[in-house]
C-alpha cells in the first residue's frame, strides 16, 4: 500500500488536539512589510497588537465562540509575550470582567497599551505560560521579553510558573536561533505536551516557530495533506491537528475503551464450544 494514500490508526487515548492559533497583528509587522529592517529596531521591542489586530482577535473569539470550540478546550498554551499573551486572552478569554467579582482578570485594562477593557478569567479554560513556544531567539527586539514580574502584573491569571527565570535570559543579540535549532525546541515542546492529561489545548505561538516546528511532520503523507500541515500562518489564523503519541510519551489512559466479559463469562458460541469439546476430551 503506498504509504501517502492510505489510512493511519491510533488508538484515540494516544491522540491529542491541538488548535494552533499565530498572534494577530503586531506594530512590528506593519513596520517589516515596508521594511524588513525595522525587525531589528528597538521601537518594536516585544512588540504589542496593532487596532487591526484586536479587531483579528474579536473575529477569532466569536469564530471559537460560534463553532462551539471554546467550550472544549481544556487548556490555553501561550508563549511569553505581549502580542501573543494579547491574542490568547482576547481570543480564548472570558469577556470584560464584571463589577464585583474578586478574582484575578486575564488581563489587566490598557496592558500593552491597549486602550481595552480588563479581559476576566472567569467561564474559560486555565491559560499557562511556556517559553518553548517562544518564536525564534535572538537579534530582533520584537523577540525579547519583559520580566515574568512585569507580564504577572499585566496578566494576573496566567501562570508563569513553568518559566525559570525572571529575566529573558535565551534572546541574545548577537545570536540568531538556527532552523535546526528552532525545530528541536519544537519537538521538545510537542513532547512535553504530550505529558499533559488535557486532550483539546490550544498553543497560541509564532510564525516562525509554528512553521518550522510543523516541517518536521508530514513527509509520510499525500503532498496536499503536507502543505496543509507546513503552510505558514497567517495572523490570527487558527488551524487544528491531531498529534499521536506513538512512543509512549505520555501515560493517558482510554476513558471510553471497555474490556468485556464483565461479568466473567463465556463469550457464545466459540468459547462454549472450545469447553464443550475438552469436556469430551475428559470423558474419553
């Protein structure tokens, strides 16, 4: 059978969805479609949405909201900056907080110089923070993060406790973070997700880091199905997978499987039958 034209199995506990979701419109994007040279300009360092950007976020929300999606994500994966962090609450967020209710919001009103409302964490699954899903390290400002001290205060309810260190201390800026490199880092991440016990997570990321990390995969498949799984991201462009974990990485169990026989007995007709026939056995 030609292996990019038939059917794969996997036993569904192994399986994960992901909705894999790029950032919405970044300042720095504006500034590099007119010259690619402003990615190295300190003006775009970590660079936050653009108007046109949140309004990509409101369409994505009421996309996730309408199809029903929101409801089944267990799990919001962001990585640690502003324009990400912007899109992920925006996106997969509870709404404007509401007078009254004393919880932490998602995001606090204005962050990032946003003129919004605070966004509430309330009716909408945990968000947590993770820098293996960062975009490519090094040289561009537009990469580098504030301190985790500083996000926690503009993004009360997301949990940085993954991240190791206060300060950015992976961006360098002399250095340029290789393919190799990149996909490594992205294999890991898909790796560590794999750990997890949720089953619908969204990953909100990169560009850069989504389409070289997704090139690793596909090679097994139709070139159609290939270039569905490669092609780069728009902003705010949402697309879901499913990831196998085909070496065990994770130690999930079915919760819909069921073993049989319960209670114990002879499964008709060919087990009485076997019985029937090392009765006579015993008889002769």
């Amino acid at each position: 059978m030609d292996s990019t034209s038939g059917p794969a199995l996997y036993p569904l506990h192994r399986c994960k969805t992901l909705h894999l979701v790029r950032h919405a419109q970044g300042h720095h994007n504006v500034a590099a479609e007119k010259n690619h040279d402003e990615y190295m300009s300190e003006d775009y360092f970590d660079a936050a949405l653009t108007p046109l950007g949140w309004q990509q976020v409101d369409n994505l929300h009421k996309h996730v909201l309408a199809c029903g999606l929101l409801k089944k994500i267990e799990l919001v994966i962001v990585s640690p900056l502003m324009r990400t962090m912007q899109t992920a609450v925006g996106v997969f967020g509870g709404g404007d907080c509401t007078d009254g209710v004393d919880i932490h919001p998602l995001m606090s009103a204005n962050a990032g110089d946003s003129d919004r409302s605070a966004i509430s964490s309330l009716n909408c699954p945990p968000f947590i923070s993770v820098e293996l899903c960062r975009e490519l390290l090094g040289v561009h400002p537009c990469d580098r993060r504030r301190s985790i001290t500083q996000y926690q205060r503009l993004f009360p309810a997301i949990d940085f406790s993954p991240i190791e260190n206060n300060e950015d201390v992976l961006w360098k800026a002399d250095i340029r973070e290789k393919n190799e490199e990149v996909i490594e880092r992205g294999i890991k991440f898909l790796n560590w997700i794999l750990t997890r016990e949720e089953k619908e997570i969204a990953v909100v990321s990169h560009s850069g880091f989504l389409y070289r990390t997704l090139s690793a995969f596909g090679n097994d498949c139709h070139p159609s199905v290939k270039s569905e799984i490669t092609n780069h991201f728009g902003n705010c462009e949402l697309r879901s997978i499913v990831i196998v974990d085909r070496g065990m990485s994770g130690s999930n169990i079915s919760t819909t499987n069921y073993p049989g026989k319960i209670p114990d007995g002879l499964d008709l007709p060919s087990d009485a039958v076997k019985e029937e026939n090392a009765r006579k056995l015993g008889q002769s």
